[in-house]
C-alpha cells in the first residue's frame, strides 16, 4: 500500500510540473506574441507617420509650385503679317512668279530679311492665301486662282512661322480638295492651321493661346454667329489668349466699313484679346477698343497675286502680353515695323522678299498708319490706338538703337 500511495504521489508531482512548465510555456509565448504585437503596432505607427510625413511633404512642394507659378511672369511675343500667296495664277508670266523664284532660290530666300524678327518672337501668324495643291481644275467663277506646290510650305517653316488662318477667298481655288491639300501640307512640316469652323489651340510657355478665322466677305454680319462660337469654344477648351483674324472690308480702302468695326467690336466683346484683318491688300488704320487693339488690314506681305503691285507698303504687327500671378496684365505693349513687300521695291517689281525698311521710308509707313487710324476715329468715334515710334520698334530687330 505504501509502495502504491507513493507512485500516485509521484505521479501527482509530475502532472503539477507538466501543468507548471505548460503554464510557463503558454505565458511566454502569450508574451511573445504580445511583444510582436506590440512591435508590429510601433512599427505601423511609425510607417504611418512617416506616410503622413510625407504626404504632408508632397503637398507643402505641391504648394510652392504653386505659389511659385503665380509668382512667375511670363511673356509671349506675338508677330502678325498678312497676306502670303506661296504660288501664283497660271495665267501670270511664269518667268516673274513666286514659282519661278521659288525653283531659283529656294525656300530661305523669301522671309531672309524678317526671319530675324520671327526667330526672335513666341509665335508668328500669317493669312495664307492660295493652295498648296496639285489639282488641275480651277473653281468656277474665279478671276484669280493662286497655287503653289506642297514644298512651298517650307517657306514659311524657313520663316519661322507658326500659325496660319486660311479663312480667306483663295482657300478654295482648286476645289474643295485644294483646301484640305493646304492643311495636310503645312500639317506635315508642322504649322498649325485655322479657319471657318477649325480653330487651334496653341500652348507656349505654359501659357493657351486659342486662334480663329473668319470669313466675311460675302457672308457680312452672318459670319458674326459662327465667330462667337468659335470664341466659346476656345474658352471652353482653355485658352488664355484669344486671338481673332477677319478677311473683310473692301480691296484698296483705307478706311474700314461698317461691317468690320461692327465685327471687331463683337470679337472683343465675347472675349477676343486681339484682332487681326486682312484682304484689302493695303494698310488700314488700328484702333484701341475697350484696352484691345485691333489691326484692321495688315496688307500683302509674301504675296505671289501681284508681280509688281502699286502699294508695296506693309509691317509687322507686334503685341507683348504679359502674364503676372496667371491673370493678363493690361499694359498693351505694342509696336509695328514698318516693311516694303519687297527687298527690290524701287525699282517696282516684286521679288516677294517682304523686308524691314529704316529712316524716312519707314518712317512714311508709320505716318500712313496713323493717318488711317485718325481718320477711322473721327469716322466711327473710335479710339486711335498708340503706335510705336519706328526708331524704337527696329529696336525690336537689331536690339541697337536706330538713328532716325
């Protein structure tokens, strides 16, 4: 009995020391656990933190970027010239064409003497006039029908010219597809294009500017409808600066008509920040609308129409907006130089090399202009806009002071 009650009192002490060391275990491994808990927790919080730090990091970045933007000024110079017909009738002599010059000096030749004006600006727009098209069958009832080839559109690449409207009367010379041939043209060496219901958005510097093109000529006030829509588009779309080209008025008038200050004034009113005309072939005046400006006929300037026109005054439109704090600044920097559409003017032909002229030849155009825009404020009760003395808008192409 004895032996029996001390087997069952071993048996005891050893269940309690298996229960003991199994209490043992289970307390440490609960303390483990609690301490990888613990750890994983410290350690997610940790993460946490150093997420939100960064967040934190990226937004304050974000922040000063932004803040840096609105702080920043940007500048964009934009140049405006008018009518650029690159090729010529079949009827004119073939030996005095834009053609003919073309196959002997090549594409460079025919902006040489601007292209230090354009190289130096933010964007260069032009009125191409004509087709750029191999089509054989000239539109029905057309007196002048101009084209050149596909390559001429080189010209204005060799220009550095970026923008061109082509709502204008020669656009479809050839037939409607003379048209798309011209877009497809100037598409493949890079220059935007705009007109009727196509407008363009550009961006530059950060900065949209939206561009469209209206054709007046036998639509009159019933263009105006389409033009508004063009404007909201563009808004709609972005655009910073509106810049809106006509092809109106009458050939060889000075003055513009109704239909134009009407029009021009309605562009302005729906949100256009600058409006530039061609078509009568000859300088009109400009006038300041509501703190815009407005170039009612830039004139010929690269025109293949005319181997040796009367008038072969012209110039270059040139407008400075500025962007403070992303707002535009109404400071209406301008200027105009004055330019002869040919670099052999004097002797009354053209060789469509469109060049800037100096002293009292210069100075002639610049009288001219103001001329016609006095004479458009007395008519209509308009504002003259202020143009810049010819000494310091050449200042704008050689960067020296010009002696007058």
């Amino acid at each position: 009995m004895e032996e029996n009650k001390r087997r069952r009192e071993q048996e005891r002490r050893r269940e309690l020391r298996r229960r003991q060391v199994m209490r043992q275990r289970l307390m440490l491994g609960c303390g483990v656990l609690v301490l990888v808990l613990i750890l994983i927790v410290v350690l997610a919080v940790k993460g946490c933190s150093k997420k939100q730090k960064d967040i934190e990091a990226r937004k304050t970045q974000a922040a000063q970027k932004v803040e840096e933007k609105k702080d920043e000024t940007v500048s964009l110079l934009i140049s405006a010239a008018g009518d650029c017909t690159l090729g010529t009738d079949e009827y004119f002599n073939y030996s005095t064409s834009l053609n003919a010059k073309f196959e002997e000096e090549g594409a460079a030749f025919f902006f040489e003497n601007v292209k230090p004006v354009f190289s130096q600006d933010d964007l260069t727009i032009v009125n191409m006039e004509g087709t750029l098209t191999e089509e054989t069958s000239r539109a029905e009832g057309e007196e002048f029908a101009f084209k050149g080839d596909a390559d001429f559109a080189d010209i204005l690449v060799e220009g550095s010219v970026e923008a061109a409207n082509l709502a204008n009367n020669h656009t479809y010379d050839y037939g409607d597809k003379s048209y798309t041939d011209t877009i497809d043209a100037l598409d493949k060496v890079g220059i935007p294009t705009f007109g009727y219901d196509r407008t363009a958005l550009m961006e530059i510097k950060g900065v949209k500017v939206g561009l469209l093109g209206t054709y007046e000529l036998d639509l009159h006030m019933d263009c105006e409808e389409e033009m508004i829509e063009n404007i909201e588009s563009l808004k709609e779309q972005g655009a910073q600066i509106i810049i809106a080209t006509f092809h109106w008025g009458i050939e060889l008038d000075h003055v513009p008509n109704d239909t134009q200050v009407a029009l021009a004034h309605s562009a302005i009113d729906h949100g256009a920040d600058l409006v530039l005309g061609h078509h009568p072939h000859v300088l009109q005046g400009i006038e300041t609308y509501k703190g815009k400006n407005i170039i009612y006929s830039l004139a010929n300037f690269c025109f293949g129409g005319n181997s040796s026109p009367n008038d072969m005054d012209s110039m270059i439109y040139q407008q400075t907006f500025t962007f403070k704090n992303g707002e535009l600044q109404e400071d209406n920097d301008t200027r105009v130089i004055p330019v002869k559409v040919s670099s052999v003017w004097e002797t009354g032909m053209n060789n469509y090399q469109p060049t800037p002229v100096e002293g009292d030849t210069g100075q002639s155009i610049i009288d001219r202009i103001e001329e016609y825009s006095q004479s458009m404020a007395e008519e209509y009760g308009t504002e003259a806009a202020q143009i810049a003395q010819y000494g310091e808008a050449r200042q704008t192409i050689s960067g020296q002071e010009v002696e007058e």
